[in-house]
C-alpha cells in the first residue's frame, strides 16, 4: 500500500477507535440517571459518579503521549484498548456505589486514546492538513452522541446492566479492527535517547497554560455537558430517558463530527481567528442558557400581575446546538496551536492540554452537583461555565489580540497619537 493509502487507513480505524472509546468513556451519563435511582445518589453523588472515568483518562494523558512519541501509535492505541475490556465488562456485576467509582476509574483509561491517536494521525499527514486530519480524528467525540442513541435503547430493552455488556464487546472487536488496518513507520518516533524529562521540559511554556485554559471550557464543558445533559432534560423539562438522550445528542454529536470542520477552518483562517470567535458565541449561548426559570409579579394599576420568563425546551435545544458546534470548532483549532507551535513534540503537548481538558470535564460534573445541591437551581451549571469561558476571553486579550495590528502598539491612530 502506498504512503498515501496508509495514512488514509490509519486515519479511518483511528477515528473509529476513538469514537469506541468516547462512547464507553461517557456510558454514565445515560446508566447513571438508573444507577442514581436506585442507589437514591444526590446531585453531587450522581456528579462524582459520571467525573470518576473522566479522572483517569485525563491523568493518564501526559504518559500516554510521551509513550506514542517513543513506541508508535498504533501499540500504544491497541493496548490500551484492550486493557479497558475486562473493565467495562465487570461494570455490569457492579451493586455499591463505591464498587461503580472503582470500576469507573478503570473504564476511565479509554478517555486517554485521544492524546495516542492525535499525534499518531498527525504524523502521517503533511503540516498544511495536520488540523483537519486532527479535526477528523477529533470527530470521534461523537461517541458522545452514539451513546446517547445506543445506550437508552438497552436501557429500557433489557435494563443497565446490559450496557456494558455490548460496550464491552464492541471495544474488542474494534482492537482487532485497529490492529488488521492500521500502520507504523518508525520515522514517526522520537529518537530513543530522548528523555521524557527532555519532552517535558517545554510544559514550561506560559503559551501551554494559556491553551489549557481553552481546552478546559471547549473539551472539559463538552464532556461535563454530554454526562450532564441527559439528567437535566429529565429534571428541567420532565422528559423519559430516550427523549432526553434524544434532545442531548443535538449538543454531543455537532460537537464532536464537525470538529473536522474546525480543523480546516483553522487551516485556513489561523488557530486564533477560529478561537477568538469559539469563545465569544460560547460566551453569549452560555449567558442565555444560565438564566433560570422565573416568575415574577409587577404591581400595575390593575393588580398585580404575575408573568413567567425562562427557555422552553425548543429554545433550549437550540441554544445548546450552537454552544455544540462552537464547543467542535474550538476543540480543532487548540490543537492546530500546538501542531503550529511544537511541530517536533506533539505527542506531550497535546497530552498535557488534553490533560488539562479531561480535568475539566471531570471537576465540572462535581461542581454542578454540588452547585444543584446548593441553590437548587439547574442552570447553575451554565453559570459556572460562563464564568469560566470569561477568563478565557480575558486572557486570550491580554495575550493575543492586543498584540495584534488591529488593537496593538503598531496601529495608525496610536502612530498619530504619539
């Protein structure tokens, strides 16, 4: 097969692992609304609950992106695969809460393929098309979505236990698949004398920090969002369990197949066009939908009047398709920062971004249950996230755009002025 027909192969059973892998990594967010019931879980306990996986799969991010550099995409990706197998098997025989929190922490390494597979695509591809083939990659998110069409189907069918069951078989034939169809080229790996110290030694890059905090909100707010969802729709709108599947996908799958499209956007226009743009629709999607339910009485000359203000389920929707699409667009264009700006140590870059990400998406879940339990107010959720998308557009100013023709030092009004 030519170099060409390799890379396209290696592009294609990647993007179907890693969406394999997203739809275990998130199987919590559907079983756990029965799990919840049953165990009688709070807010907070149901939001550890679907975090725990998230924990593992970001922490094991760093080591698992050093370990492509120097062994190769392809074993990396496939042991790891295999390795979630007996997990996400055991998960169905699973009755204490603690026993659902330890197994969790186990499924959770499918989460870390996402940092095997993004410098594993990238490498085949020349610079000019490394953010879309990433963005490709990336579109494996919509495991997301795939569960929340796959999952309550069995759910109500045959009941939660199940679940795992089929994930469980679905993971090892996709090992097999990703084994059979997938290549090396011992070009792509860091020389062996290369110390990990060596790899991490550019984390210290303020530039590194600065796209962890992007990917915080466009990774960790679309993972927290998918697990969160489905219990929200249920809660906020009284909806079953298969409509508000339903009603989530409409955020999960756009944010996780147009990333592609984020990624040549991001070819095309640059990494900090797309991102200045991602973070200022998610900044006004996130204000409408923090806003919660109200009623209020205004006294009138007539009486008081009492009138009502907040989404209806359709607004709601909308709202969070659009956040779902910025959320995809973003995902692409950080990585095309770090594929622009550590050409020659993707694998560890992206690991601790992706790390940065995961973290996100496992501390938000936690924080919106222990903000639920707090107020009382559901969209309290989008609140926290509307703050956290503030700091992003502070820091991307102060950083990036100020630095710029159009708002810098270098403009032709502050010439006159000077």
């Amino acid at each position: 097969m030519t170099k060409n027909g390799q890379a396209l192969s290696v592009l294609i059973v990647s993007t179907l692992a890693f969406t394999v892998c997203f739809m275990v990594w998130m199987m919590f967010g559907v079983i756990g609304i029965p799990i919840k019931k049953a165990l009688g879980l709070n807010a907070t306990e149901f939001g550890l609950l679907t975090a725990m996986p998230v924990l593992t799969g970001s922490l094991i991010r760093v080591p698992l992106g050093i370990w492509t550099d120097k062994y190769g995409g392809r074993l990396v990706m496939a042991l790891l695969m295999a390795l979630t197998v007996p997990a996400i098997w055991l998960m169905s025989y699973a009755t204490e809460y603690w026993h659902f929190l330890v197994i969790g922490l186990f499924v959770g390494l499918a989460g870390g393929s996402f940092s095997v597979g993004t410098p594993y695509v990238a490498r085949w591809f020349p610079k000019s098309q490394q953010g879309f083939a990433m963005g490709i990659y990336g579109a494996g998110n919509s495991g997301a979505a795939v569960n929340k069409f796959v999952a309550p189907a069995l759910v109500v069918a045959f009941g939660w236990a199940m679940v795992p069951q089929v994930y469980a078989a679905i993971m090892l034939g996709s090992v097999v698949l990703f084994w059979f169809f997938s290549y090396s080229d011992p070009a792509h790996l860091v020389p062996s004398h290369t110390k990990f110290s060596d790899q991490l030694k550019s984390l210290k890059d303020p530039r590194v920090l600065k796209y962890c905090q992007y990917y915080s909100i466009v990774f960790g707010g679309y993972v927290a969002l998918s697990l969160w969802m489905v219990q929200y729709y249920v809660g906020e709108f009284g909806l079953d369990i298969r409509s508000a599947a339903l009603l989530a996908a409409c955020f999960s799958l756009p944010g996780g197949v147009l990333r592609a499209a984020g990624g040549w956007m991001s070819d095309k226009w640059g990494a900090h066009s797309v991102t200045w743009w991602v973070l200022w629709v998610s900044w006004i999607c996130l204000f409408l939908l923090s806003y919660p339910q109200t009623d209020f009485t205004i006294a009138t000359t007539t009486g008081p009047k009492t009138f009502h203000l907040g989404l209806n389920v359709y607004a709601f929707t909308g709202l969070m398709f659009i956040l779902g699409i910025a959320f995809a667009f973003g995902k692409a264009s950080v990585f095309k920062y770090i594929s622009d700006d550590y050409t020659d140590n993707i694998g560890a870059i992206s690991g601790m971004v992706g790390l940065a990400g995961g973290l996100g998406g496992f501390v938000l879940p936690i924080l919106f249950g222990v903000l639920m339990d707090l107020t009382g107010i559901r969209s309290s959720a989008f609140m926290l996230m509307y703050g956290v998308v503030w700091v992003s557009l502070i820091w991307m100013y102060w950083t990036e755009v100020r630095q710029r023709e159009v708002m810098g030092k270098n403009t032709g009004l502050l010439s006159l002025k000077s």
